[in-house]
C-alpha cells in the first residue's frame, strides 16, 4: 500500500495539495451550532480545538491551475467528520453560492456519516444536500467528489455519491453501513474487502481510485477538458475538415467489409482515443454497481471539442464477455452525464453482438435496448454516432439514434450476424455473404437509405493504417459535433425525430 493508502488525509492537507499556492480562500462563517446543553457544547469546544476547524465541513474557493473552483472537504478530526446541521447548512451555503457564481465543485468526504448527538434533525438534512447538488448539476456545473478514508453513512449517501467523476482514496473505507455498527447490530464482522474503494471501483460504483498526490493533476485535466468551445471556435472547427475532408461513396461488397472488420489489427474504441483525442478522462462502470468490460466511458476532446463519448470494445466483447445489459446501463449513465454537462454526446459502435444468455435475459438486456434507444431519440443535447466497425444485432442498435451518423468505410449494421441470419432463412451458415448483401449492411447501402450520413475513407483497410485512419476519424467526428453545437437544440431535435420518422419511407 502506498503512503497515501489508508491514512487519514485532513482538509487542510487536501486543499493544499489541490489548490494554487496562496490562492485558497475560506467561505466559511461562525457556524449556528443547536443547543443542546452543556455537555455538547464541550464536545464541540474539544473537537474544534483537536481538528483546528469550527466544524466538520470546511468551505471556499481556490484556483486550480488558474481556473476557480470551489472546494468542500470534510475534516474527520473534528467528530469524526459527523456531518450535523450546521455543517449541512454550511455545505449547502458553499453549493448554493458555487452554482450562482458559475463554479465547478470538487466536493471531499471523511466522514462517519450524520451526527448522532443532533439525532433526526442533522439525519434530514442530508436531503437539502442533495438538493443543492441536484440544482448545481441542473445549471449544467461539472461536480466532482474524492472520497477519502474513511467514507460512511450519510455523508457518502448524499454529496459523496453524486458526483459525476468520483475517485477514491487508495485503501480507503468506503460504505454505507460502518463496520463496527454492522458488528454490533448483527453479532459479526463485515466481510472484509467489500467496502474498500478497490472493490468499489472494480464494480462500477466509483470511477478509479488515485492518491490524494495526483488528485489536483485530474481536476486540472477535467475542468480544462470541460471549456466550453467559443461561437467563433466552433464555426472554424465545423468549417475544417483536416485529414477528412474526403467523403467517400462508402463500400459495397458487404462480405468483404465484415471479414475486413473482424482483423484482429483493426483500430477500435481504445486506438481511436489514444491516437485522435486529448484529455481523455476515463469513467467507470454505471456508478450503481454495474461494470462491463466490453464498453467503455469517459470525458475526452475531438480537435479542441468536449464530449462525452461512449463506446463499445470488441476485443474486449470477444476474449471477456459479450456484451451484456449493465453495458447498456453504463451508456445510460454516459447519455445522462452529457446532458447534465451540456456536453456533445458520441457514441462509438463496434461489437459482435450483444450476450445470448440466462444471465442477459435476467439482467433486462431488451430493456436496456428500448430504454438506450428511447433516451437517444429525446436526448437533450448534441448527438453523433460513430460506426466504427462491427455493427452486430441490438447491441450496435442501441447506441445508434443520433442527429448524424458517420461510419468508417468497411463498417456495417446488421440485426445478426450474416451467419445467424443465414441460418434463420437457409438453416445454415454457407448463405452468409449472400444474406449479408440482400440486407443491405455495407456502408455504400447505408448511406443510400439515409441511416449514416458521412463515411470517412479507408485507404485501403483501416487495419493497414490504423494511426493515420484514427487520426482521420478523429478530425470527422470534431467537425461534426462542432456543427451540431451551432444548430439551436429544438431545431436539432425536431431534425432528429423526423430523420428516424422517415426512415424506410418509399417515395
């Protein structure tokens, strides 16, 4: 375990490895502490004296790396970090003032939970707290909580869980329930492991776990990622095309493009990051539990551009696991988190198909497809799928409704793969090309029926030239999210609506 592991990080320490030097500055006022005698009058006296805070809660505003931001943190020395209804007044004053001002929140739990000398009072007043981050969200203000050791009850159960980047402290103890109230109410330790934020990241409730070291480095990247692009920075990026500025007819010989798409050396989800965005953040899981291999999720930047961007692994789908429901639930966090935001929203297709299995029936896997489809279409926002190469069944279906729709050259969309459908019509798999092209799956076909609208050349394999395709994937996707962001978004959404209303239309 590293120094940072396990050890108890005070508020002090974490504003101070966060914040510009010299530049933090405190909101904090007297804080209205109840009456509640003589006796708790003393508990409060020794634990601002122990902790060096008036309180639980310490609030303000720092730069970070010369941008504002307004910093949370609880202080555990000081009751364990209970959070009563002073220090939930305090916090909300902090959010409040944060979303009237503008400012992003980097929020940080050490808590015990609520306060159980303030009973009930300080219990409900975890709701007004997560009401004040709701409304911070609302504003469209990113929001960012770092749980530090230990994180528990209801401190995690409001402002510690509501993030949307959540890290956590190496070794840390992360849970609702405290071990030691478990223990004393069921007579047994808790399973040892389960609330440690290892686990949790490796569940999909958490995004990572990163040392309290290298936490200013992230929110340095995400609030930089998150500058919202100029009027005249969008029009020069939707006017510049780059490396993609050819616009190919799209393939036609549908078998050859599958076999081209199934390559081992083919760039996906991961090769387009690396070689054609910037600042990439990754995200992790559904933050409910839920993590899938085979998608992945993050913040990242096309040619200067913020997004969210969404994306399936098909080398992941193949060696792991296919595809299941909790990826789908996964993307639905991705389509959330861009609309709260105000982010552009991609959406990269490349799988061999959802899973075909018990687990995925019980698990809501056609549910998930209707419900991704359904937030798709009324999506707030600005909408761009990428096919990039595999298109296979419900599972490419559902991250698909968009404003635009740009495929690689050998993409393709198809409701099976060509071997299941061969094998539905003919009871066999010899018929796969042939039933691949009557279904018009190829590229050059789904631009004729107006389901992709752009196709960005292959030359001739994005196999053969997998930086330089990446590269010019890249520059299509910023150009057209670029453009989406200048069309006003009730017109976007009454464009999109009718583009899938008119789907298959004869004449």
């Amino acid at each position: 375990m590293s120094a940072s592991g396990r050890r108890r990080v005070s508020a002090g320490e974490l504003i101070a490895l966060i914040a510009d030097a010299g530049t933090f500055r405190s909101w904090d006022a007297p804080p209205r502490e109840p009456d509640l005698g003589e006796g708790y009058r003393r508990e409060l006296a020794a634990a601002a004296e122990k902790a060096g805070t008036d309180e639980s809660i310490v609030t303000g505003e720092a730069m970070v790396d010369g941008r504002r931001v307004a910093l949370i943190a609880c202080e555990f020395a000081f009751l364990a970090g209970s959070v009563g209804t002073a220090a939930a007044d305090r916090f909300v004053t902090a959010m409040e003032r944060a979303t009237a001002e503008g400012l992003p929140v980097l929020a940080s739990t050490a808590s015990g939970g609520t306060r159980m000398q303030e009973g009930t009072l300080a219990f409900v007043a975890m709701v007004k707290i997560a009401t004040a981050v709701a409304a911070h969200q609302d504003a469209g203000l990113p929001y960012l909580a770092y749980l530090r050791h230990p994180s528990t009850g209801g401190a995690l159960a409001s402002f510690g869980s509501l993030g949307q980047v959540t890290v956590a402290q190496p070794g840390a103890l992360v849970g609702f329930l405290g071990p030691r109230v478990y223990e004393a109410l069921y007579g047994q330790e808790f399973p040892d492991g389960v609330q440690s934020a290892e686990n949790l990241a490796a569940h999909g409730i958490i995004d990572g776990v990163l040392p309290p070291e290298q936490l200013r480095d992230v929110v340095r990247r995400t609030l930089r990622l998150l500058e919202r692009p100029t009027h005249a920075e969008l029009t020069a990026r939707a006017g510049d095309p780059g490396s993609a500025a050819e616009h190919p007819e799209g393939a036609t010989d549908a078998w050859a493009s599958i076999t081209r798409t199934r390559d081992a050396r083919r760039p996906g989800l991961r090769q387009l990051l690396r070689h054609a965005a910037t600042d990439v953040v990754p995200l992790s899981g559904t933050g409910q539990g839920e993590r899938d291999p085979g998608l992945s999720l993050g913040l990242a930047r096309f040619g200067g551009i913020p997004c969210v961007v969404v994306g399936q692994d098909r080398r992941t789908q193949r060696a792991l696991a296919p595809l299941g429901p909790g990826a789908l639930r996964a993307a639905r966090r991705a389509m959330r988190l861009a609309e709260e935001l105000r982010l552009p929203l991609v959406t990269v297709i490349d799988t061999p198909g959802a899973a075909l299995s018990q687990t995925a029936e019980e698990g809501g896997l056609a549910s998930e497809i209707a419900h991704c489809l359904a937030d798709l279409a009324t999506h707030r926002g600005a909408t761009l799928s990428v096919l990039l190469g595999e298109g296979t069944g419900g599972g490419a279906l559902a991250l698909l409704p968009a404003d635009r729709t740009i495929a690689a050259e050998h993409a393709w969309l198809s409701p099976l793969p060509p071997e299941g459908a061969s094998a539905i019509v003919h009871r066999d798999t010899e018929h796969a090309a042939e039933l691949a092209e009557q279904q018009g799956v190829a590229s050059a076909r789904l631009r004729e029926n107006a389901i992709v609208d752009r196709i960005v050349a292959e030359r001739p394999d994005a196999a053969e030239e997998r930086e330089a395709f990446c590269i010019r994937m890249g520059d299509a996707i910023a150009q057209e999210i670029a453009a989406l962001q200048l069309v006003r978004p009730e017109r976007r959404r009454v464009l999109r609506h009718d583009r899938y209303r008119r789907l298959g239309e004869v004449g």
